[in-house]
C-alpha cells in the first residue's frame, strides 16, 4: 500500500492537470493563480486560487479512490446551518474528487491570539463550539467508534512521525506505541498519552518526569497506568512537566484486592523493586502466583487495574506478616504512559484488565 506521501509524489502532476480546467470553468473562464495552501492528514491537498480582482477561493484535490469527499461535503454544510464559521462549498465533483470552496484567510487564531483580545477570541471560540452542539441531532453523523479511533490514532507514526518529524520509530518504540493505543481505546476513561523525560536524581524517591503539566489539564493525584499495569500518581506539576511517584517509592500506598478471593489490603512501595501488601486479614486466601489489582478505595487509583503478581507469603499472628508482590511494570524501564483525566468513580469498573495468572506469566 501506498503511504500519503509516495502517492502525493507519484499522483501530483497528473492530479492537478485534471484540476486546474475543471477550476477554470467553475471560475467560468476567469484567470487565476494556484498556490499550494495546507495539507492534513490524509490524501487530501488544498490549493489557494488567487483571482486578479483579490478574490480567493481554496480547492480541495481528494483522489476518490483514497478520500470520501461526501462526508466533508455534509459536515460543512451542518456547521454552516449551525451558524458556526465555516467553508462554504461553492462547487463539487465528487466523481473526480474536487471541492471549490470559501477562503477563511491566512491568519489563524493562534496568531492572532494575544493578551489583549483573548476574552473576546475565546469566547467566541466556545460560543461556537455550544452551536455546534445545540445543533447535533441522531443520525447525522456516523458514531465515532473504535474502528474509526483506531484508524485516526494510526496516521501518527506515518503522518507525523515519517513525514513531519522525518524519523523512524524502533521496533520496541512502535510496540510500545501500539499497546499504548490498544490501552487507550479498551478504557472507557479519559486519558492523555505522555512521555517520561527523567527519572529520580535520588535513589531514596522513586520518581519519574513527564512532559504534561497544568496546561495539558493536570492535577495532583492523578493516577498513571502503563500498557501493563498501575505506575503512579502525579504529585509535583508545573506548567509543562510533572513529577510523578511510583508505586515503588516508599511513600506510595494503593487500595488493593487479590483478584481470585476478593481479599483486601494496601499495597505500600518498598523503594526497591518489589511491593508489599499490608492490612490483609489472616483468615484470607492468599498465596503465591495471586494478581492483585487496584480497589479503587484511595480515590486515586480506578478499580481494575493490575498491580503486580504476589511472590510470596510468610503468615504472622493475625495478620500476614510479609506479602511480597513483583510489580507487572517494570519501572526501569518507563518510556511511556497514560494519564487518567477522569476522577474514579466509587466501585466502577474502568475495564477488565486483568486476565489469568497464567496470562501474565
């Protein structure tokens, strides 16, 4: 299969040979020039058709094969009925895939953005956001589904890392990428991806750096999940990194349950490599080869998550004198990882992310 940029090479000159006559009788003869104007993330090209008298318009170039221009065709007309600012589509051959549509400018918002107009530029931005969603009704557009979150997800490593960043992922970087995504879309929960730049410059805190901070929306104490398992809680941000504490660091503690009895305890970090649970009632089933997997008691941590495999058990007076569990991340390793945006709700299962013992052997 062709990626976006082979085609683009391969198919450019051809394409806009066909275009340029169609647009010149869409513009019923009058001259123009054409402009290379934006690209995005698909086969789509927009040019920019610039008329002697200072009229603009921008054509779209969707080779059919590759793009439906008929979904594009229905949302701008939709947000145009919702009164949100949006191109108008003056002309259409969705045959050949070619749209002429309005020219909304050069300048976008961001450049225009200042501390002096940003009340007014977000205001307006958030009116026309409530627009568009006062005017949503079933059956207008198809559900945004897994399928179709996948597909999106998927344009990163080719669009921008490929073709923007011009680099190739490592096979270990494009495994940890997929399992990232195959994370994102199996929880129902709001998460942002983000990725470790430090680790701990003391031995006596196990700590990690990410790169989101409280302009990406983060908080103190929201918990971090790894393709495996539970990593942490945020407890340090600034505006563009946060310090995260690991399960591990001595300080840190998770509500827990032992997923075969349901028996529950606190799982406390040690400052090593292995974790230990506490609090377990002596009459509870427990041995060897257990998952255990986060309560959801804390507040911090969403029910469901796996914590780590218990590796062993000594048995005091009472209570269990000594849990040991070996952690499902390993915390060496940490390149990247899921924020959970959404606060847990009390007794909710975010989802089933355990399996059998023998799945995590």
């Amino acid at each position: 299969m062709l990626s976006m940029l082979e085609f683009s090479m391969i198919h450019a000159d051809s394409r806009r040979a066909a275009l340029e006559p169609w647009l010149a009788a869409q513009l019923r003869g009058a001259r123009f020039s054409l402009a290379p104007a934006s690209v995005d993330a698909s086969f789509r090209r927009y040019f920019r058709a610039t008329l002697p008298d200072g009229r603009s318009y921008v054509v779209m170039d969707a080779p059919p094969d590759k793009e439906d221009c008929r979904p594009f065709v229905h949302v701008a007309r939709l947000l145009r009925a919702a009164g949100v600012h949006a191109p108008e589509v003056h002309a259409e051959d969705l045959a050949r895939g070619f749209l002429l549509l309005g020219d909304l400018g050069t300048q976008t918002y961001l450049q225009e953005l200042n501390a002096d107009n940003a009340a007014r530029l977000l205001g307006d931005a958030t009116d026309a956001l409530l627009r568009w969603q006062l005017a949503t009704r079933p059956g207008e557009l198809p559900p945004y589904d897994e399928a179709l979150l996948r597909r999106e997800m998927n344009l990163f490593p080719e669009w921008y890392v490929a073709r923007h960043r011009r680099k190739d992922l490592t096979a270990q970087q494009s495994q940890t990428l997929q399992t990232l995504l195959n994370l994102k879309t199996s929880i129902t929960l709001s998460t942002t991806a983000s990725s470790v730049i430090a680790g701990s410059a003391s031995p006596e805190f196990r700590t990690i750096t990410i790169d989101k901070g409280t302009g990406d929306a983060l908080r103190p104490d929201m918990a971090l999940i790894a393709p495996a398992a539970g990593v942490g809680r945020v407890i340090l941000q600034g505006s563009r990194a946060s310090k995260v504490q690991l399960l591990i660091d001595r300080n840190a503690a998770a509500g827990a349950i032992v997923e075969r009895t349901r028996a529950q305890g606190v799982v406390v970090g040690t400052g090593a490599d292995r974790l230990r649970m506490d609090y377990v009632s002596g009459a509870a089933d427990v041995k060897a080869g257990d998952m255990v997997v986060t309560s959801g008691i804390d507040g911090i941590y969403p029910k469901g998550f796996v914590i780590g495999q218990i590796e062993s058990v000594r048995r005091g007076a009472g209570e269990f004198s000594a849990i040991v569990i070996r952690p499902a991340v390993d915390f060496s390793a940490l390149e990247a990882v899921l924020i959970i945006l959404t606060p847990p709700a009390a007794g909710a299962e975010p989802v089933a992310v355990t399996g059998s013992n023998q799945d995590r052997e």
